[in-house]
C-alpha cells in the first residue's frame, strides 16, 4: 500500500498495523545418528553428551537432502498451514550459514523451487539468530507496506560444516529447516525484537575465512565454555528484555523456545526469568540436537503437533550464537 503524501513530497509505503505468524513449517534431515555412533567418531560416551546438553539423538541431512530441499519442504508445510499459494509471497528471507555458495542465494532458489513468481528474495547471515532476526526484519517489512506476505526460513546442514574428529563440537550440530509465513493482523501477534551483536567476540565461533586453494575444509571452531557463559547470563537478561518490550510479565507467558544449543543453558534461563511451572518449555534438542536457525521454528512446529503449546498462544523466543549474534521476541503461535 502506498500513503500519498502532499504535492512536491515523496509518496511513500504504509503497511497493516500489525503483522502476525500466519503457518509454521519444519524438515527434519531423515538420518539419526544417537551418541553410540557419535562416539565411534569422537572419545566421548553417551552419558557424558546427555549429562551435559540433554542430546540423545540428532539428525543428519542424507545425501539427498540439501539446505534447498529442506527449505522448500519447511516452507511448502508453512505456506499450507497459512493458507496461502507460493505466489502469494511477495518476499523471501532464508538465514542459513550453510548454503555453500555466494551467490545465487538460497532465497532466489526456493523461491524458484516453489514457483513464487518474483519475490524480493535474500539471504542473512545469522546463526542461531537467525530466526529471529527474520521475524524481525519480516515484520518490519509487512507493516512499512514493503511486503504482504513474508516466508522467513532457517535452514542449516551442520553436519556438513562440522569436524567429525572434534570432540568439542561434534556431538551438537544438526540438519533442518524451520519455515514461517509472516503476514498481515488485525491485533498485535509479534513484539518488538530486541537484537544485536558482541562483535569483539566474533572468534568465539566462527569457521575460517574460505581462502582459495586452502585444502583444508573450513570446520566451526568454537570456544563453548564462553558461548555457554554468555548465553546464561548476557542472553537470559535479553530474553527477560523481550517480556519487557511486550509488555508481558512472566506469568502472561504460555511458552518458551529457546534457541535448542543445550538443555543446561535452558535450565539456567528458566531460573534467571523466573518463568511460572504452567509455561511450556521446548526440549527439542533431545533428540534433534543443535540446528541453529532451524532450531527455534522445528521446536515450535513440534510444540504445535504433539499438542503441547496451541495456536494463540504466547510464545518467547530467543537465538544467540556465532558472530556473537542475538535475537528474541514474543510471538502468538499461529
Ligand atoms: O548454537 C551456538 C551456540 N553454542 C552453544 O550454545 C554451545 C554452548 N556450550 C556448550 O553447550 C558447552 O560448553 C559444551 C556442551 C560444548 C561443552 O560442555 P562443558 O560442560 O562446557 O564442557 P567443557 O568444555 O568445560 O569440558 C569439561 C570436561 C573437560 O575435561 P576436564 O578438563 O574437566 O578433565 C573436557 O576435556 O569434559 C571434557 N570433554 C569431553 N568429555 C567427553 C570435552 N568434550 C568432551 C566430550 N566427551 N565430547
């Protein structure tokens, strides 16, 4: 939509008031790998992978399965579940720090993949954040009246970038994709992001600069202990933060996603917000391990099927991770 403005001044766009989760929608990489097959990579033993991060299972892209492919599964399921045709996108937002190549974004793929027409159509690079960084951006664009309809995804393959004979970081990572489609509302259904960066700890996880003519693959380094003080402290005041922005106590909430990196660090958010036992905790990580940006909308997805969270409910979300990078808002479930 477009606000006319007086003569001699720039017309300029206006959106729907509010902008509302419309679908959710999640691809799961079909291999399982349990921690008895991660330990014939890594020393390590399945009682030590549960004790520290809950992780029972995880699972693996099979050849087949690409961050492409997964993409526009997550996002056929989403667009289904809003009700809407591909073509009804007018944007694509895809957060993946896997797509292994510059350029076409993975984006402009689904968005070719599923026949969306020509949608404004773009990558971001943001970890874990991911998802939340897209809600944030989506719901920007719907209510500037820069787009209607929104398909915001997160979609990794981890498996891929990961050291299998790192026993720091082996045992954690994941493959899916999270899709949602973010649209026009007549109420308000998504708070204010609260978002941003620790850019002097860019190292604490990060993969090589990708040098031509280097042999060696460019793997996820990273400095957990770090990443783990940061995410119970700085984060968990972020999260309370997001309430607080929505104008929410924390009796008013009805569930709580975390980004899935580890069910300690969740356990220790859990007692920094203070949250009532009544509100629905996800624990998606058990069996599908660490799968950054796709964490947070497969654990919705999840929430939403097994009957655990329900349509309309309140939801707080929060991602963090490498760059450092952080992002979280309270959402009504679609
Ligand atoms: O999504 C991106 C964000 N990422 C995260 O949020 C990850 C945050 N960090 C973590 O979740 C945790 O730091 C890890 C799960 C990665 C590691 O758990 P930790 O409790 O921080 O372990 P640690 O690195 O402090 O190591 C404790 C001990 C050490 O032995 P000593 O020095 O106490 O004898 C390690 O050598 O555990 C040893 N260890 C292992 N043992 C068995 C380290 N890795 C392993 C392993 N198996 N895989």
């Amino acid at each position: 939509m477009t606000a006319t403005a007086p003569a001699g001044m720039l017309t300029t766009s206006q959106g729907a008031q509010y902008a509302r989760l419309l679908g959710v929608g999640g691809y799961r990489g079909s291999r399982v790998v349990d921690n008895d097959e991660m330990c014939t990579w890594i020393d390590s033993s399945d009682e030590w992978i549960r004790q520290r991060t809950g992780i029972v299972e995880r699972r693996w892209a099979t050849e087949d399965e690409t961050p492409l492919s997964m993409a526009a599964a997550a996002a056929r399921k989403a667009l289904d579940r809003a009700g809407l045709a591909a073509d009804q996108v007018d944007a694509v937002i895809c957060s993946t720090v896997s797509h292994f190549q510059q350029t076409p974004s993975l984006a402009v793929l689904v968005a070719d993949e599923l026949d969306c027409g020509t949608p404004a159509a773009f990558d971001i690079s943001a970890a874990c954040a991911g998802f939340s960084y897209g809600v944030g951006m989506a719901e920007s664009l719907v209510r500037s009246g820069a787009a209607i309809n929104v398909l915001v995804i997160g979609v990794e393959t981890l498996s891929r970038l990961t050291d299998l004979s790192d026993r720091s970081t082996a045992f954690l990572f994941s493959d899916g994709a999270g899709a949602v489609v973010v649209g026009p509302s007549d109420t308000p259904a998504i708070g204010p992001v609260v978002w941003g960066s620790e850019p002097g700890d860019h190292e604490v996880i990060q993969t090589r600069p990708w040098e031509v003519g280097n042999p060696e693959f460019p793997y996820i380094e990273m400095e957990g202990q770090k990443v783990f003080r940061w995410a119970t402290t700085a984060i968990a005041d972020k999260a309370r933060e997001c309430l607080r922005v929505a104008g929410l106590e924390p009796e008013q909430l009805d569930v709580f996603i975390p980004h899935q990196a580890n069910n300690r660090i969740t356990d220790s958010m859990l007692r920094h917000l203070k949250l009532p036992e009544s509100v629905t905790v996800s624990r998606d990580i058990t069996h599908m391990g660490n799968s950054s940006a796709a964490s947070i909308p497969l654990a919705m997805e999840a929430l939403l099927e097994s009957g655990e969270a329900t349509s309309g409910q309140t939801a707080l979300v929060i991602g963090f991770g490498a760059g450092l990078v952080f992002a979280g808002q309270v959402l009504v479930l679609p």
